[in-house]
DNA sequence: GTTGAAGCGGACCCAGGGTCCGCATTCTAG
DNA sequence: CTAGAATGCGGACCCTGGGTCCGCTTCAAC
C-alpha cells in the first residue's frame, strides 16, 4: 500500500482553500472571475500549494463538487424513497432529476463553473457519466420506453446549469415553478409509455 | 441615412476571413485550437483587420453562423411544410428539432465553438432567442400542453452542440439513429397531452 | 537535534484575446 | 489627373489568467 499519509500543514492548507473557493464562489456575480489567484489569495496561500494540492481548476472544481454533492449520493446509494433504490423507476426517474435541480439551484456559481469551464465537454466528465448511467439504468426499467440512453441525457440536458441559471436568474422563475415544471416534464416523457397495470 | 458603404477591400478581406474561418474550424479538431491569429494568418490579414470588421470572437462565429444559417432560417420563416409556418403544431415540433440537430451535426465546430465560448451563456445569444420565441409559439398551439416555454427550453438542450459532439463522437452513434431517437423523444413529449380531434 | 523528504510560495512563463497607431489604400472634389 | 481626407490595414504590443519552477521552510522520523 503506496498509500502515504499527507503532512499536517497541507491537510490545513487544502481545507483553507476548499472553504475559500466555496465561499468566494457564492460571492462573485460569474465564476469565471474567480480566477486562482483569488482563491490562493483568499486562502492565505500561494498558486504552488493551491496546484500542487488540486492539479488545475478543474480538480479544484471537482473537489469542491464532491463535497457538496455526498449527502446527495449517499441518498441516492443507500437512502429512503423517492431517491434511494428501493423506488419503482416511474417515481424514482423524477426523484433523481429534481435532486439534480435542486443541487444546481443550490450551487449556481460552482454547477456553472464546472460545466463550462471543464477544459473539454462536461459530457466527458466522470460524474457526468455516474448521473447519466444511472438515469439509463433506471429508465430502463420503465415498460415500454426505448432509447434510454439518448432519453437520460436528454432529461439531463434540461438542467444543465447554464440553463437553470438562466431561468432562475434571468428570467425570475422561482424555484418551486422550475421544479413543478420539471416535474411535469418528465412526467410527460414517462408517460408516453404504456402503463404497467 | 448615416449608412455609408464599405470600401472594396474592406468587403473583399471581410470574405477572405469568414472563408478562412470556416476552412479551419471544419479542420481542426476542437474549435478552441482554432485561434484569432490563425484565422487572420490563413486569411492573409492582419489581426487588426479581423478585430475591426467583427469586434471579437464571438462576432466572428455569429457571422459564420448566420452564414449558414441562412437557408434554414428561409425555410422556416416562409418555406413550405414541414418547416414552414403553414405545418400543423404537432408535425412542425419535431421538423425544427430536426433542423437545429441536422444543423449541429453538418457544422459540430462551429456550434461548439458558439455555445460555449460566447462569453456567457449561450442562452442571451440573440440566435438562442429566436429559436426559443418560436419553439415556444409553436408549442402553444398544441392543445394540452403546458409550461411551454420551459418545454421549449427542455426540448432544445437535447440538440446542445456539446451533446451532439458527445453522442456523434464518443458513441458513435450514426446521423440517421440520432435523428430517430429525437424524434422518438419529441414525440413523446407531444404524446402526454391529448391528441385533438 | 539532525536530516532528508514533503511542502510552500511567489516570481516567472506562455498563450491567446484584444488594442493601438503609423502607414497604405481608396474614395471624392476640383 | 491630382490632392486631400477618410477609411482601412497590419503586426507589434499589452494584459489577463492558468500553470510551472525552484530555492527556502517546515514537518516528522530517528
């Protein structure tokens, strides 16, 4: 087990800088202004500790995703209904894409930040990949709908973040419409399936 | 009238550039390796030139895309069916889908280079606008359906460039299953509310 | 305490978008 | 045809921001 344990001071130092990029995040209008510098700044640190702690803003953003996003995963793993696996598909398919809106609606800035700034399509992305092969597991189960592949990326599709920021920011929508409206969405891409009875 | 007319070479190198442009963005393999300098380089000009006749990047690929847009917008404004104005809701819904994924297949580069370097999001483009104001209307002739200009913005971020890219280049999934698989989806969306009759 | 490894930090590098301004080209008036 | 002004040209230059480097510091194992 190569697996050695970090020294105290980079332990302090990567926890200083993931709380400087969370709350600077939330601060800052676009994050795109928040440039690495700042958060080494904010953090009390240098660029060296900050990249040599995370690798490039991209692991950066990555890491503060991760953290905000365990409560979300367990649930989903190992949690009660509606998100957990003991959900019939037809409730849980919803379920799942609601979270999803929610935690975008939650972390506007760092959702926005990791989706356009990620050197490359988000689709590439390993918890990309994590949503949507779960999304098509599940949809999979439901009677009678085919492509569930193309339909989990396209359900998907309809929060990404650039979208929900547009709607809840531009265009005012509150967020208990944008769930309704979701909600109702996918009901209706579900629902063009036969019914199992 | 203050609209004074282009000198020759201004028009001539205004050409040359937007030649150029789509040349490389057809070539290279992502469009952020195709830089303002190159374009200006394989045109003959010189940056400044580039920068005086589109103002900044972003002006450049909404040339291009308007370019190429053209003759779609044509038939959608006054063609005959099913993309022109006079094609039932129902039939005319999956017809623009259609278009827009078609259009982001034959020109993947360039619609990837527009939605995600356009400083912002893609949702204020002027272009994004007008094919929500649209999907939008359409949308509500079809009895039944609700919350349409969130099913307007859901039903296009299935056809978002970088997706397309995905599905086209990492799945491999061929031009024609995309297609059906759209369609599949849209009709679906249709399908929740009642048919009329 | 000593010592070598792990970590630190900020000066530095580089790419790429965008600007500037002296010079060239084109239009227009006489 | 020519002169002058207006318009446009081009590439050297600037600036920002991500990422690297390396001499110095700090930790922790002995």
């Amino acid at each position: 087990m190569p697996e050695r344990k970090p020294r105290k001071d980079a332990a302090r130092n990567r926890e200083a800088v993931l709380a400087a990029a969370d709350a600077l995040f939330a601060r800052r209008e676009s994050p795109e202004d928040v440039t690495m510098a700042d958060v080494a700044a904010a953090a009390g640190v240098g660029k060296g500790t900050l990249f040599r702690a995370f690798g490039d803003r991209a692991g950066l953003l990555r890491a503060l995703y991760e953290a905000r996003m365990e409560p979300i995963r367990q649930a989903v793993e190992a949690g009660p209904p509606p998100l957990g696996p003991a959900t019939p598909p037809r409730d849980r398919v919803p379920a799942l894409l609601d979270a999803v809106l929610c935690f975008k609606l939650d972390n506007r800035r760092l959702a926005l930040a990791l989706e356009e700034g990620g050197s490359g399509s988000p689709y590439r992305a390993e918890h990309y990949e994590r949503w949507h092969g779960l999304l098509r597991a599940v949809l999979e189960q439901v009677p009678g709908l085919t492509d569930s592949g193309f339909t989990a990326h396209a359900l998907l599709a309809a929060t990404r973040a650039d979208l929900v920021e547009h709607l809840a920011g531009d265009e005012h929508i509150p967020r208990e419409a944008m769930r309704a409206q979701l909600a109702n969405f996918v009901t209706g891409v579900l629902a063009s399936s036969p019914r199992e009875g």
